[in-house]
C-alpha cells in the first residue's frame, strides 16, 4: 500500500520489521523500488534475497532488467541478470526476455539483442517492438522497415508503437514510395485516427520536406495533444520556416494553453543561426520565466543553439553547469568539440563518460572516431576501433563509415578496406568514404576500383561519389585516362548540373594542368554563385596560375558575388605564389573593410601570403596571441621562420606550441625538418624525425624522408642520405632522388648523381631536372664529353631545361629577366651599372667562383657568364630604379648560385641597403655584407 503511494520509506520500515518474510514479500519490495527509481537499492535487495534461498519470479527480474534500463549506468548487473535469466531458465518467459532486449538496445549492443532475439521461441508485438527501437536508436532504419515487414508477414498484428517507430524510420529514408506505402499501411488498419500515430506522421512529413502533408494530417486530427503542436512546430522549424514556427506557438498558446519542454527546444532549433540568435536569447530568457531551465531537453537544443551560432563559451558555460547531463548532452559536446578542432577535449569527453558507465550509443563512438581522425591520435583512434568491437558496435554502418574515415586520414587504406570486407552492409557513404580515402591519399587507381566494385554490388552513385573521385586527380597523364572518361559519366547520370560536382570538376582540370578546360566550364555555367568562383581562383591560386587567379578575383568583386573566407584564402595563395606583396596589401584592405580580420583561416592564409613575400613582420604583427592561435596558425609561422631563416626562433616557437597550443602534425614536422635542414643542424633533425613518430604519433610521409635527405646532402653526408632512401618507411619518390641529385652536384659526386639521375629518369622521363641536375655534376666535376652526351639526349628526347629568371616588381609593373638579357627598355643602364658594381666589389676583395659557370669555355668567359646571370640583371635593374636606403626585393624560379650569393653579399656591404632575394626553396635577407642563411643554403 504505502509503496503504491510513493511512501518507500515507510514501505521499507514495515519490510525490514517482518519478523517472516515469503517470497512475495521480497518480490513486492524489489519491484517498489524500481519504481520509483531506487535501481541500485533494488539490485541490493535482490542480492539479499538470493542470500536468503528466495528465488525470484519473472516480474521481478523484468523489473531488474528495466532498472538497469533506465538507470543508463548498470551495464555490468544487466549482463550479470541474463547470465542468472540463463541459468534459471528464464529466457522462455517473453516478458524477461523483452525486457533483456530492450536493455542490449538501449546501451547499444544492437548484435546481442538481434542474437537474443533470434534465439526466443515466443514472440509478441512488444518484442518485436523493442527490436525495432533498438534498431532505429542505432541508427539502421533500413533494418527497422525489413523487420516490420518480417513482422507483417509472419502475421504478427502491430500497435501504434510499432507503427510510430517504423514511420520514424521511414522519415529518415531517402524513399518517396515507401513513405505512401507505410500511410496506405496505416489507413488500411484504421490507425489514422490514432493520435500517436499521426503525431508520428507528421514528424515524418515534416523531415522529409513534405510540410503540406504534415500541415493537412495536423488539421484532420480531432483532439490534438501536445505531442501533435510539437510535431508541426518541429516540422515548420526542421524547414527553416520560422514565421510558421511562431505563428503555430502563438496558436498553440490560445487553443492548448500547454507548453512543454519539448515545444520550446523546437522553437530553440530554428535560432541555431547568427540572424536568429537574438530570438533564441529571448526564448531563453522564457524557459528561465516557465522554470524549465534545468530540464535536459531544453539544456541540449540551448547547448546546440549556442555551438552552431558561434558562442562556444557561452555553450562550454552551460554544459558545465548542467546538473544533469543525458546522452544526448555528451554526445553533442563531444561532436561540437570535434567540428571546432578541439580533438583533445573531445576525447577527455569520450573517456569521462565511459568512465561514469553512463550509457553510449553509435553516435558516441562516431564522434570518437572522428576525433581521432588526425595522423597524431592514430594509437587512440586503435584503442577507439578495440572498443568498439569489445561493445559489439562493429556491425553499425555509422561506426564503420567513420573508420574508413579515420584509417583514410591516416594514410592507412588497407585498414580501411578491411573494414569494408568485414561490414554486414555497406550503403553509398561506406563506398565515398573508401573513394575519398583513396582519393586524399593520391590512389587514383584504387579509387577507379572502388568505384568499379561500388557499381559492380548495385550501390547507386551520388554527388558525393563523383567529387571524391573527381578529387583523386592531379596529373595530365591520370586526366587523359581517367578523369576524362568519369566527366563523360557524369555527363550521362546527370549529376553535371549539380553546383559541388561543376566546382570539382573546375578543379580537377586545373589540378591537372588543363587551365583552358577549367575555366570553359567555368565562364560557361549560367549561373555561378561564390562557391563556383572560389573553386576555379583557387585552381589558378594552386596550380601555378597566380596571375589569372587574381584577374578572377577582381573580376569577382566587380560583379558583386559576396566573398567568404575562402575567397581571400585563394587570393592570397595567389599573391603569395606570385610573391606580389602590394596586391596581398590590397586584399588585406579589403578584409579589414569587410570584416574578415578576425576571422583565424583568413588571418593564417595572410601571413602564409606576408611570409612568402619576405614581409617577416608583417608576419609577427599578425600572428595571434599563443593560447588564440590554431594548429594553422603555428605551422605557417614555423614555416615563414624556416622559411626566413630564422632556424632558432623557429625551434623555440615548436616549442611553445608544445606548452600551450595543439599537438604538432604532418605539417608542423615537416616546416621543423626543413628548418633543421637549411640551418645545418643534423643531429637535431634526426632527434625530431625520431621523435615525430614515438612521441607525437605522426607517421613518417614522403616530405618528411625528402627534408631528411636534404639534412644528410646539404652536410655532405651521401652515403648516410643513400643508406636512408634504401631504409625508408615509404617508397621514394621524385622528390627524394632530386634532392640527392642537387646533393650530388654541390658536393661533387658523379658515381651516386649518376643512380639518382637514372631512378629520376625512371619515374618521369619527361623531367628536365634529371638531365640538367647530372648534367651539372658532370659539369662540376670535369665530365666535360658527358655534359655534351646529356644534352644531346635532351634535345633527341625533345625535353628544354627550364630556364632561370628573376624579376623585380615596382610600381605595379613586373619586369623579368632572363640569362643575358639586353630585350629591356634600360638594358644600356643595367649594363653600365653592373660595370660599376664590378668594379666597386673588385676593389673590396671580391673574386668570381668560375666553378658556377658550368660551361666548358675559358676563365674569361666563364666569369662573364656568371656576370649575366638573371639575378644580377635584376638587382642593377632594381638598384637603378629605387630610393636609396630602401629595401630592395627579388625572386628568381631557381636556387640561387654560389657565386651570386656572394656577389649580393658584397653589394649589401657596399652600398648599406637590405636586399631580400627569394628563390623557391627560402629568403636570403643580405644586410651588410652578411646573409641571413649564413651561407649555408
């Protein structure tokens, strides 16, 4: 009696007085408190009465089940009652065995409880009910559906709980016709009528986009509930329809005069925008007047409302101060703290309620996994992968996505196709995220047979399909081959007039060096929109094309498309390639006066532009405060001091990253690595690259094996260069035999520039670097006949050396200079100024180096050659057309010589003026008679 009133204390003072005590009187005092909420307390009790030789009935371990149910923390004594269920014999009774599937659904043990399902011999609506909803809370609408048909066929009669869960299902599902199906289905067995059900259809309706139905359902129910005002408010708000929203909560309030936290996180969804914040800090202040600011419901679509507008203090504050916190809550902390780069957080987050054995669910786990989708968290994105197989999640598609995901941005794609062999199911995302792994990791080939396999198992292609692959190429060769023959495929299926297709294949094209194409797609889509014109800037910004990058640009401003982050993020790529400062400075002007400068992706890519215009600071004025600054931030400013060569504040900027700022990455290494290299410093290089791996977790990648042979070749360490190539964790590339090529030819050795030439001319025949780079060995060394053999090879193989040039640019005018060059307006003044200069840095000591003129002629000659060089036509040129005193800026396509270098330090000195000369491997600042690089480049 006193229990059925709520009065357990007293109902438990009376029990505890019993001088005898029978079987139903433990029954009736375990099942009282799970009632009202005591779980622990009853699984205690029903410890004790097992003590006392009592054995309990099917009611009372059902009531056991739902308590470790409900409680979302009582996993271990949930399994522990079914292994007791088992024993006992107790699997028969269909209420026990309900109640133990609704328990593996509810924790998200989908597997077990289709094994247990499988296994009972009697099954009612409820079971198969319960089964449904463990399914559709996992996220496998596709299951809920084949169930229910499973269901009808064996000719179980379903309730409106069945039907409210399936119609769910069904609003999930991209099916049109199965939509009508499940309404005729609904209106055949006369649940129309049903509120319930109709509550569900509307929902369905309003996720579809299908607002008119929802609308007519809602206005033929006779006697709405609040759950019917809810749904069409959650139905207007799902479609942005805000006024509608509103107006249904005014009606609402005049005709139900009943409001619920449930109608207020719906109003609370559609302010999840920066325009509608201000309406969502007012309902706020309404749920503090209703007193329904501590209600969980109301506290997570706050917590949603606030990460998606921006205000992640606000939201932090709130989380923390929840007094209570569901699934839902963590689940969105953690997915917010992934999309705002905070992995770390995320994963403190992930592992703080495992640790409260709290309940967890697939979404959980999805956004684990996508926490530890950065080459750094690789040992906790395997310890994630174990958990989730140690949880039976390994069979939901989600989770499965996501480890394709991760192991792809690992650089891991046998692990991701493992994952895809062993998946139950794989639906179009389970094939993208394969092909996008692929893709990302340049495996233009491996994606080709993805794709191939996707068609060959029935799965239909999306957009998303046709950009990933569209993605994976970046040579003419791979244009021709394949990207070709799959824009011929696309053009067939239709997805050509899909706008995030049309982009990527502007892309591709020019990724793939066929500029003409990409921007014939480009000028001849009727309608671009900014998203259009940034993807074909920043084709042109990527791919050496900087010029028309930036025309495109001014062209986008004059026909008003509105700029974005990542509009100002190719231009300044472009500025930054082309090394145009005054243009950068221009844009930057531009970003202030629209608001951009607070903006952190556009700030990074302006000091990337200012870093690589050897404005260094202007870098430091930009660069935010340490506990402001992105992984971004720190890499591009260890970059530019690389860069600079400003190899020392370089480390100690690693460094204070370490204390305060994100992990380093890929990147951050590898800016580390070519700092070391250029600064000579070889054992310290080394230490990193060991320390990359073993203390950071970062895989060692191509660029980082090239710095490493660039540390030994720079030092004149070559058989330590070559024995690495022959030890290294990935295959050698292009990259690693030029850099051991130019090793080779400042350093002199023909025997080992001769192998490196060749494995060069193997990978790409096509490559002049090989021939000239050998060429030059030969040169440096004598070889005098085989300098002259290679270059009949080349002109025989139809391939031109690159040639060298510098240029200057004043007053918004470039001028560009090649070797020998008398085409220029002032070709008799630059002449006659480097007389000048020879004969001022003669008197000051300066001898020419011939051993730079890699020609078989005289000294004489040799000498002069080197006098026309392009880098020395550039700074007379700059010398006589700029103030005195200012500093002087130049940039040449190719390294520097030896003899220049010298020539520039000379000139520093005599005539007191900082000249800043880029080549494409960093900046050489000459200040009195002195180079940054310390002559050590």
């Amino acid at each position: 009696m006193y229990a059925k009133f709520g009065d357990i204390e007293t109902a438990r003072q009376v029990f505890d007085r019993m001088p005898q005590r029978n079987e139903a009187s433990w029954n009736q005092m375990v099942s009282c408190c799970v009632r009202v909420g005591l779980y622990s307390e009853a699984t205690g009790l029903f410890g004790k009465m097992r003590i006392e030789g009592f054995e309990p009935n099917g009611f009372v371990i059902s009531s056991l089940i739902t308590a470790c149910t409900r409680s979302e923390s009582m996993v271990n004594e949930g399994l522990q009652l079914h292994n007791f269920v088992f024993k006992c014999g107790l699997l028969y009774d269909i209420f026990v065995a309900t109640a133990l599937l609704y328990f593996y659904g509810t924790y998200g043990f989908i597997v077990s409880a289709k094994d247990l399902f499988e296994e009972m011999t009697d099954r009612n609506v409820v079971t198969w009910t319960s089964l449904m909803v463990a399914f559709s809370d996992n996220g496998d609408s596709e299951e809920v559906i084949n169930l229910y048909k499973r269901m009808k066929y064996e000719g179980v009669n379903c309730n409106e709980n069945t039907l409210a869960t399936v119609i769910t299902s069904c609003g999930l599902l991209e099916d049109e016709l199965l939509s009508h199906q499940i309404l005729s289905h609904v209106s055949k067995l006369g649940f129309l009528s049903n509120v319930s059900v109709a509550n569900s259809l509307i929902s369905m309706f309003g996720s579809r986009g299908n607002v008119e139905n929802a609308v007519d359902v809602f206005e033929r129910i006779k006697e709405r509930d609040t759950i019917s005002w809810n749904a069409i408010i959650s139905a207007y708000a799902h479609n942005e329809l805000h006024e509608q929203c509103l107006r249904h909560f005014s009606r609402m309030r005049i005709c139900h005069n009943e409001i619920n936290s449930t109608t207020l996180s719906s109003l609370l969804s559609v302010c999840s925008s920066p325009d509608h914040l201000k309406l969502g800090e007012g309902l706020h202040a309404l749920v503090f007047k209703l007193g329904v600011d501590l209600n969980i419901c109301v506290c997570n679509t706050l917590l949603n409302m606030y990460f998606e507008t921006g205000r992640v203090k606000d939201a932090d504050f709130l989380f923390r101060e929840m007094p209570a916190k569901d699934l839902i809550s963590w689940n969105l902390i953690i997915s917010f703290y992934v999309q705002d780069g905070d992995c770390l957080d995320a994963l403190n987050a992930f592992s703080k309620l495992l640790g409260m054995k709290k309940s967890f669910n697939y979404v959980t786990f999805a956004s684990a996994l996508a926490a530890c989708s950065y080459p750094e968290f690789l040992k906790e994105g395997k310890i994630v992968h174990a958990l989730v197989i140690l949880f039976g999640l390994h069979e939901n598609s989600v989770i499965g996505n996501s480890l394709i995901t991760m192991y792809g941005k690992y650089g891991m794609m046998t692990e991701a196709k493992r994952v895809v062999e062993a998946m139950p199911k794989r639906d179009v995302v389970t094939w993208n995220s394969l092909i996008g792994g692929h893709a990302e990791n340049e495996e233009p080939e491996e994606a080709i047979k993805a794709f191939r396999l996707m068609r060959e198992q029935g799965t239909p292609e999306n957009y998303i399909t046709m950009v990933n692959i569209l993605g994976a190429f970046w040579t003419g060769n791979q244009l021709v081959r394949q990207g070709m023959p799959i824009h011929a495929r696309i053009t067939l299926t239709g997805f050509e007039s899909d706008d995030y297709v049309k982009n990527s294949l502007i892309t591709m094209y020019g990724k793939c060096g066929d500029f003409y194409s990409s921007n014939f797609i480009f000028h001849g889509l009727p309608n671009k929109n900014s998203i259009t014109w940034n993807a074909v800037v920043a084709a042109n910004a990527h791919h050496g094309h900087g010029e028309e990058a930036l025309k495109l640009f001014r062209e986008m401003i004059n026909v008003r498309v509105p700029l974005d982050q990542f509009s100002f993020s190719a231009s300044f790529a472009a500025a930054a390639n082309l090394a145009i400062v005054e243009e950068g400075k221009q844009i930057h002007s531009l970003v202030i006066k629209l608001g951009f400068n607070s903006n952190l992706y556009v700030i990074n890519a302006l000091m990337d532009m200012y870093g690589k215009c050897g404005e260094m600071n202007d870098v430091l004025k930009l660069v935010p405060e340490p506990i402001y600054r992105t992984r971004l931030s720190w890499n591009v400013l260890i970059s530019a001091l690389s860069r600079h060569g400003c190899f020392h504040e370089a480390r100690e900027t690693f460094y204070e990253m370490l204390k305060v700022g994100p992990k380093p990455d890929h990147v951050t290494f590898v800016s580390l690595l070519s700092a070391c290299s250029h600064g000579g410093l070889v054992n310290e290089g080394l230490w990193y690259f060991k320390s990359m791996t073993k203390d950071y977790g970062v895989p060692p990648g191509i660029e980082h094996c090239v710095c490493i042979i660039d540390l030994y070749g720079r030092s004149g360490l070559l058989s330590e260069a070559e024995s690495f190539i022959e030890e290294m964790p990935v295959p050698p590339n292009e990259l690693v035999w030029r850099s051991l090529l130019a090793a080779c030819k400042t350093h002199g050795n023909l025997e080992l520039g001769k192998k490196a030439a060749k494995k060069l001319v193997e990978l790409d025949p096509s490559d002049d670097s090989a021939y000239v780079l050998y060429s030059n060995v030969c040169a440096t060394t004598g070889k005098w006949e085989e300098v002259e053999s290679i270059r009949q090879k080349m002109v025989i193989n139809n391939i031109k050396k690159k040639p060298a040039c510098s240029w200057v640019k004043l007053k918004n005018k470039v001028s560009l200079f090649g070797m020998g060059d008398d085409s220029h307006p002032q070709a008799k003044q630059i002449y006659s100024k480097l007389d000048e200069i020879r004969k001022m840095i003669k008197e000051a000591g300066y001898v020419a180096d011939t051993s730079f003129a890699l020609h078989d002629t005289d000294e004489e000659q040799k000498e002069q050659n080197l006098w026309n060089h392009s880098e020395r036509l550039a700074l007379a040129f700059g010398l006589i057309n700029t103030p005195e005193g200012s500093t002087l800026r130049i940039f040449k396509n190719l390294r520097v010589c030896g003899d220049c270098h010298s020539f520039y330090k000379f000139v520093s000195g005599i005539i007191r003026r900082e000249i800043v000369l880029r080549d494409p491997y960093r900046f050489h600042h000459f200040r009195n008679g002195e180079c940054s690089c310390c002559d050590y480049w």
